[in-house]
C-alpha cells in the first residue's frame, strides 16, 4: 500500500467532464481553453471507463436487467472519448516541481495541458502500463485543464477482459480505469519505496528487513542531500548525490527487527502490518515524503511426493481454500462492495482469492486483503491467449504475447504491475500465465523483472502444467522451456459435477494437487436476485432471458444444471421451486469439492473455486451474486471449511475429523446419527477423538444399511454446536470417466444421478421462530432461536433478515448457519449479523418442508 502524504500527492478524482470525439470539431488546444464550451459533455470521476460514466449520467437505463445490456451498440465506443478536468494550484505548487502521474488508461492516450501536448498514444498505450510527466513547465498558478483523448482498444490489444463469464462490456472498458494524481517535490522525488523482508521461519523471532526507494531528480544540475528512514522506532539514512535528472537507488540492508508482528493469512494468526515512512531533505527542507505499508512474512513455495506444488506461509504449510475473483463489468467496484465482499470470503473461511486479470481501479482490494489477512494469486488472465477473446490469431503453446513488439509492451506492463503492488505481504505467488505458457524471451524477461523488482515470492509459469497432457484447456503440454512444469494443474471440471468425484478422480480436477480453477458450474441465485434481473413474464419457463445471464460458449446455457435438478430432485413446476432446488444442488455440490481437499490434505495441496462474485447479474460460477446475495454454495463452502470439522467422504463412505488449527485438540464429541426419510435413526454412535494440528483423519467408516430408504440423512457433530447435515441415496451418482465431451473435455458426464425425489413428500415440518437483535454503531446483530416443535425432521431452512416495508433483503449479511436442518425437536440458536438500517426490519424463515 502506498500510503502518501497529501502535501506533495494530490489526486485528481473528481470534476472530469466526458465528450464522444464524434461530437467536436475542435482542436485539443482548444479543448484545454479555460472557458471551452462542456455544456454537452458528461460529467464523471475518476477512474471510471465510458461506458459506466454514461450509465451513471442516465444515458443507458438499467444495462444489468434482462437483455438491456444487448441493446447497447458497441458503435459510439469506437472512436475516442475526451476525457477532461480542471485543476488549480497555488503559487506555492505551481513553482515546484509537478509531476502528473496515470495508473491505468485504456487503452492509448493523448494527452493535453494548458493547450500542449505532453504524451501521444504512441508513447500511452496499453491497459497495464503506468506513465509518469513532469509537467512543471506547463502548469500555471491558478486554473489548469488536462483534456485526455482515451483511444478505444482495437482487436488484438492487450487490454482487460472477462473471457467467458459473462457478457463482453459494449465499450471494451476503455477510459481512464485507474487513478490520476499530481506530485509536488523540490526538484527531488521519491520513487517506489519496498520493503523486502526475510523472516526466520523456524524461530518466528527475528526478521531482517531491506527497504529500498528510487530518487529522481528533476533538476538541471547536481542535488545533495539526505535520505531518512523510520519504521516504528527503528530510524536509518544515508546521504545521497543525485546527478542533474539523474535516478539512483537507495538500499537500506540489515535492518533487524526481534519478536516482529508477523503478517498471517486469517485463518492461521492475525494479519499484522507496518509503516515505512521516507523522506528527502536538502539543506533541511523536505524535498518529497512518501510512506507504504508492508507484512513482514516469508513466502515459500514447496513440491509434494508426487510432484505437486504448494506452499508455506511463515515455513507452515496452507492449505489454500480460494476463489476466484472478479471485478464489476463496467469496473464500477466501490470501496463499500469490496469491503463486503472481502469480508464474505473471510466469512466463509477461505484464505485466498485468485485474480485473473489484475484486477481493482486502485489499491483498494489489495489494502484490504492485507488487512484481512487474505491471500491472493494474482496474474494475468487466459483473454491474452485465446483468439475469440483476444482479437486476433494466437499461438497455440504461447497464446497472443509473441511478436518482439508484443513482448515488450507486455513485460513492460508486468514490470508496472509488479512495482505497483509488490509491497502487499497478501500477494503470495505471482501468475505470469493462465492457460498457457509464456514464450521463452517474455519469460526471460519477467525473471528479469523478479530478480531486480521482486525476489520475495514464487511465480508461476503458468497455472496449468500438470496432466496438460490430457489436452482438456488445449491441444499442447503446458511446460515452460525456461521453468519446467508449474506444478499445479487446470484440469477442470467447470460444470455441473456430483460430490462423489471429488473423491473418486484421479485423473483431473480431483482433489490431489492444486487445481488453480474449477468448480461444479452454474450457480443460480436465490429467487429475490433472480426477479432483479429477469422480467417478469420471463420468469418462467426458462428461455434466453436465463441463458443471456449465463456465461457464453459451453456455459450459455443450464442445460446439464436443469437436468441434475430434474434427475435428482424432480422437475421444477414453477420458479418458485426451481430456485429453491437450486439452492439445494448448489449447497449440496460445493461443499463436497473443499471438504474432499481438505480430507486429502498433503496430497492435496490447494483449490481454487471458480468463482467467488459475479461481474454482473448471472446464474453460472458464483458463491454470491452482483446484488451481494449469497446462495445455497456460499453456505456451502463456509461449512465445508470449518477450521474444526466433521465430513463425510463420499468415496470410502467414511467420517473425517479436520483441524486446520496450529494447536492440538483433545476429547472432542463426535455424534454420528443416520435418520431414514420418516426422520427414524436407524444408527447412532458417539466417539471421543483426537485430533493432530493441521491434519485430516479418518475417524469412522459408515455401515452398509440393507433396508433403509433410498434418500437418508446423515447428522455430523461435534460437541453439539458444530453440525453438519448430509442428504444421501442408496441410489448413487456415477460419473462417466470414459466419455468424450465435445468441443473440449470441460466436465464428467454421469452415467446415473443419485435419486432425492422423496424429499417432495417430506411431511410438514413445524418450526417456532424467537429473535432478538441489538444494534451498536453501525452493525446490528440478531439472533433467532430455531425449534422444531414436530417429530419431522425440518430441512434446508432460509433465513433472512429483510426491510419491513420493501420486503428486500438486507445485504450483505452474515449468518452464523444458514440452510440448516433441524432435527426432530431439535432447538438451535443462530446470529447474523448485518449493517443497521433505520427502515424498520423483520426475520423470514422458508424451507423445504416447513409447514404453513
């Protein structure tokens, strides 16, 4: 994190005006005019792309609903956009040293001050490169205007995208997509402070820190001075000759820190930072401050028995339980949503996100991974290498990056992206590939760029490379000439897949390994997000209002989703019941994919759901939805990761006992009770066990039951306050391993479906419903008293904490459990906690069988 100092930062966010290149006939000179006419134009902030600045101006209605987004021609988003603000300056700013700085334009740029031109899209090109100007010369005391013509991302450009998970945004994302800030310096600036820190990972005792920074000066003549260092109490400097616009690097080696506050991802300690604060003075005046924050915290990368890559954190071996992330379509991410959703992740115990595509309009989702002790793969994403989605033809084994000119402007915006972000102890690995790998002189020259910018953590060469052989991404064997094998595998399955395989494949997307992307595929949200983005006479049946909000290619329709709702839980007469079955399947195949890592831990190594969050309104690949509504594999996946916990292997049929803890835990109660489908136990035990730090252990091998019913419930607990609650068949699900998929092997068929149709004639549960809340600040939390008052057992039930008037959910929202079961008079308290309203608020309850 770059923390600043606002006497010498100043951002230039707000009051930007917006105008098609179409509409002007001006020249840029007199677009920089103080008194131009911008009648016409958009007003907007920054960063923001076009296409959301028109959507936030009323130009476009509500593009998320139904095929709205269709109906946007991608025409107006062909030729260039200005983009232009005013600034004013002090005399005091206006005689020192100025410089204009641009994290992020898409895709090229000219730009514009006070009627000169300072850079042409020739030199600004490109979605990740980062660009700096001294424009001392051309500012004035007084009003300023910058005026930016933002040139459009053209077939084959490097820019961001959204491959198959959605819909492609009309504009291609083009604009000013991250921020632009001005710096004030007396001839000298800092530049790029990093702090690299070396942990003793045996001891946890010790760490020696280097902290480093670049100094520019922009002077025409030699400057001298000092530059100083603090970290808490801990103060250093060095005098320092800077020639007449010359840059020198400064390093301070050998700074020890004893007993430090260690950066741990959450769900291993607590997640603790610290300031470097820097500044250089000449002749005793401050000629430039700057601060960042960093983690002290060693990263390490290791290979398993059988050839599979994980890694340590602080020299312990993690387990990473991930998903996948994504920003907004429109990049219109807020510091609000990205709290929330972080927090979700956090919530639902995962410890890692994975970034395909560099990701966040500013330091914003980093910040606050740091913060929440989240870790985060971060890499390009797979839209470089791809022609459908690039633009343009690409090599097979190397994907789009292969001209010399290509490899330049790409290495280049690797170089920016690492300098950007090294300083975040939550980036664990750097991924330079996706589907692919990088040619052998683009990956000379990101080793290059690690060597001299970042030795502290692991890249990968690609997040494929184990059983490429299979050809299920692509038709060549993902293996570096340079790296090797990266160790991790991308083998899928990416659509509708039953618990069972997770424990059963060996071949593919199982769990051994790391599986970088993967997951049981559609997703579709709970009713109240699903009328948010359907029209209502579009409600039902389901037609290509539905599939328009799936992802494309293969993934454009819920074909395979709808069956495993029609085969296993009986077909859908309204939408009412489709969505609710939905969460049942969505429940029921997420928490089998982390349970069965977690039960193969060691062999397994690491997993990536994909995905976490939705870049706009859909049905495919989400834990939650765009509006924040978690579903039925939101609650899922925050079961089946539990730090302590009971599971059900659906493979050997047996009882595991995890411990992600550090520490020990003896005379646990495990409760094991299978119920038939009248709510009858038909067996019970109960054992003490032990469980070991970090480990899986197989505790408990179910019976064979002869004559119980086809569908039958398993209850999991230990000591009473941890459940987990299993729905299960005698008929089994059995996927299809010989079958051939076509265009590509994205999934396992099945050759049966498990059979859960009794479930509809569940009798009537009858629940009794008590809650209190109480608001403090800016959180109420509440708490509902669950009892089943029936000799029935209540399943799946839904609870939500809504507006009275409006009926709308509360979001985001934080429940303790939810789609639980209860058993036959079975009393259970769950909290939930959500932000305070003034509106006044009521708890719903629904279910599966509960009775009206």
């Amino acid at each position: 994190m770059k923390t600043g100092d606002s006497r010498h930062d100043r951002l230039l966010s707000d009051g930007w005006m917006i105008c098609t290149s179409a509409n002007l006939e001006q020249t840029p000179e007199e677009i920089c005019r103080a008194d131009f006419d911008i009648q016409d134009w958009h007003s907007t902030s920054v960063p923001s792309t076009v296409l959301a600045a028109l959507v936030a101006n009323g130009v476009y209605k509500d593009p998320y609903f139904g095929m709205n987004l269709k109906e946007i021609s991608s025409e107006p988003f062909e030729k260039p956009w200005w983009c232009r603000t005013k600034f004013q300056l002090s005399k005091t700013d206006a005689e020192k040293t100025t410089l204009l700085e641009f994290d992020g334009i898409n895709y090229s740029a000219n730009i514009w001050l006070n009627g000169r031109q300072i850079a042409a899209s020739t030199q600004v090109k490109g979605a990740f490169r980062r660009f700096q100007f001294d424009i001392s010369s051309c500012i004035c005391k007084g009003s300023n205007v910058l005026a930016v013509e933002v040139v459009p991302p053209e077939p084959g450009d490097f820019s961001t995208g959204f491959v198959d998970w959605n819909p492609p945004p009309p504009d291609r994302n083009m604009g000013i997509i991250r921020g632009v800030r001005l710096r004030f310096c007396e001839n000298v600036s800092i530049e790029n402070p990093f702090v690299q820190t070396n942990l003793n990972a045996e001891t946890l005792d010790e760490a020696t820190l280097t902290a480093s920074a670049g100094l520019a000066n922009h002077a025409d003549r030699t400057v001298s001075g000092i530059l100083e260092g603090k970290i808490e109490s801990i103060r250093f400097s060095e005098a320092v000759e800077i020639e007449p616009q010359g840059r020198k690097t400064v390093e301070f080696t050998d700074i020890r820190i004893t007993n430090p506050r260690i950066w741990w991802p959450h769900t291993m300690g607590k997640p603790d930072l610290y300031d470097l604060q820097l500044k250089f003075t000449v002749d005793d005046k401050v000629s430039d401050a700057d601060s960042v924050r960093f983690g002290i915290r060693k990263v390490e990368d290791y290979t398993n028995e059988a050839g599979h890559k994980g890694f340590k954190i602080n020299g312990r071996k993690v387990l990473i339980k991930a998903a996948g992330w994504t920003d907004d379509l429109f990049l219109a991410d807020t510091l609000e949503s990205i709290d929330a959703q972080l927090k979700y992740v956090k919530h639902i115990n995962l410890n890692s996100i994975r970034l395909e595509g560099i990701w966040g309009k500013d330091h914003t989702l980093y910040d606050l991974c740091d913060k929440y002790g989240i870790l985060m793969m971060v890499g390009w994403s797979c839209h470089w290498e791809h022609e459908q989605y690039l633009g343009k033809p690409v090599d097979g084994r190397y994907g789009g990056v292969t001209s010399s000119e290509d490899i330049d402007l790409i290495s280049k915006s690797w170089q920016d992206q690492v300098i950007w972000l090294r300083n975040h102890p939550s980036i664990y690995v750097w991924a330079v590939a996706s589907d692919k790998v990088p040619k052998p002189q683009l990956e000379q020259r990101y080793i290059e760029t690690f060597e001299k910018y970042d030795p502290s953590r692991p890249y990968l060469a690609s997040t494929g490379g184990i059983g490429s052989e299979q050809q299920i991404i692509g038709e060549d064997i993902v293996v570096s000439e340079i790296s090797g094998c990266s160790g991790v595998k991308m083998l899928g399955p990416y659509a509708y897949t039953p618990p069972v395989y997770w424990y059963t494949d060996k071949n593919r997307g199982g769990a051994y390994g790391f599986n970088t992307e993967t997951g049981p595929g559609a997703a579709v949200p709970p009713l109240e997000s699903i009328r948010k983005m359907i029209p209502e006479d579009h409600l039902w049946p389901i037609d290509e209002f539905w599939e328009f909000h799936c992802g494309l290619n293969e993934f454009a329709t819920l074909d395979r989703y709808r069956e495993a709702i029609d085969r296993r839980y009986g077909k859908a007469g309204n939408v009412k019941e489709f969505a609710r079955k939905a969460q049942v399947l969505n429940y029921e195949l997420m928490r089998p994919m982390f349970e069965a890592f977690r039960a193969n831990k060691g062999a397994a190594t690491g997993v990536v759901q994909w995905m976490l969050n939705a870049a706009w309104p859909k049905m495919y690949w989400q834990l939650y939805d765009k509006y924040l509504m978690p579903n039925g594999a939101f609650y899922a996946a925050k079961k089946a990761c539990e730090p302590l916990h009971l599971l059900y292997n659906y493979g050997d049929r047996s009882v595991y006992a995890m411990n992600d803890h550090l520490a020990t835990f003896r005379d646990l109660r495990a409760t094991i009770r299978v119920l038939d489908i009248d709510s009858m136990e038909v067996f019970g035990e109960t054992l003490d066990i032990s469980v070991e730090p970090d480990s899986s252990a197989k505790v408990f091998e179910l019976p064979e039951f002869d004559s119980i019913s086809t569908t039958y419930f398993l209850d999991l607990r230990l000591h009473d306050d941890r459940v987990n609650f299993y729905w299960l068949s005698t008929k089994p699900d059995v996927p299809d391993y010989e079958a051939k998929v076509e265009p590509w092997p994205y999934y396992t068929p099945s050759k049966k479906f498990a059979d859960f149709t009794s479930l509809n004639s569940l009798p009537p549960a009858g629940v009794k419903v008590k809650h209190s809340s109480k608001t403090t600040g800016e959180k109420t939390t509440i708490t509902a008293k669950l009892a089943n008052v029936s000799d029935k057992i209540a399943f799946f039930l839904e609870l939500q904490v809504a507006e009275k008037n409006s009926g709308k959910t509360i979001l985001p929202v934080f429940w303790q459990d939810n789609y639980v079961s209860l058993l036959p008079g079975e009393t259970r308290n769950i909290k939930a906690v959500f932000p305070a309203t003034k509106q006044e608020t009521v708890l719903t309850i629904d279910g599966w069988n509960l009775e009206t």
